[in-house]
C-alpha cells in the first residue's frame, strides 16, 4: 500500500491531477478536467444492503473553507457525469480531529458511480464501485 510519494506528489506524477493547494485540497480534476479524484478516508466506507458507500461531505467538516469549497465543485462536477475515482487514505488515529493521515493505497483508485444518499444525520455519501489499478 505504501509509496515513497508524498500524497501531494502522488497526485500530480501518478494520477494527473494536481492539487490545487498541498494542505488544504481534498481532491484534485485531472489535468486535462477529464475525471476527478477524490481522497476519502478507509474507515469512513461502508457497506450497506450489498452497495459500497463512502463519507464524501460533511456539514460540520472542519478544516478550510477553501477544501470544503472545492470538494463541493468536485461533487457537483460528479453529478454533471465527470468520470470520479476515489483514492483511500488511512487514519492514524480515526478518533482523532483533525486526522492525520498514516498512508494512502497507492495500488488503485475505487470508480465512483454518480449515486449520492445522505442518511438521515450523516454525511453526503457516493457510491463505490470497482477498483482500478494504478
């Protein structure tokens, strides 16, 4: 799972998208704005009734206003039909606000499908779907 990039580097070499800012940007479009990557967290994907689903938008998420911003433009580019991938970031510590991150796979992305639920008192989710190797 692991990588000697950083998350920042692994963005912009593996995956061709650049993120816009390296401490605030949840997610990053592909250069050519042809697909979107999101970063989501491991512990944050569940299943339920046989469907992948993974925590994509909180309304109190903390942290900047700018990564919250654009992960809303991200979202809103996935509803519109743009290709989305998610890529799988590991807590150190899930108990933790704010988290740090221990690692991330950088083995594959997980397509998103532009299936969006949010239960009742819970974050936005999307939908997972297959993953594909990097």
């Amino acid at each position: 799972m692991g990588t000697l990039l950083s998350l920042t580097e692994f963005f912009k070499t593996r995956l061709g998208a650049p993120l816009t800012t390296t401490r605030q940007s949840w997610g990053a479009y592909k250069s050519d704005q042809s697909a979107v990557y999101l970063a989501v967290w491991q512990d944050e994907i569940k299943r339920v009734d046989g469907v992948t689903w993974v925590n994509v938008l909180g309304w109190d998420d903390i942290g900047s206003t700018f990564g919250r911003e654009e992960r809303i433009k991200h979202l809103d580019s996935i509803k519109a039909g743009m290709p989305a991938f998610a890529l799988i970031k590991v807590a150190k510590d899930v108990k933790a606000n704010p988290r740090e991150m221990k690692e991330f796979n950088s083995d594959y992305v997980i397509a998103i499908k532009n299936h969006f639920r949010e239960p009742e008192g819970e974050m936005m989710q999307v939908e997972l779907g297959e993953r594909i190797p990097i």
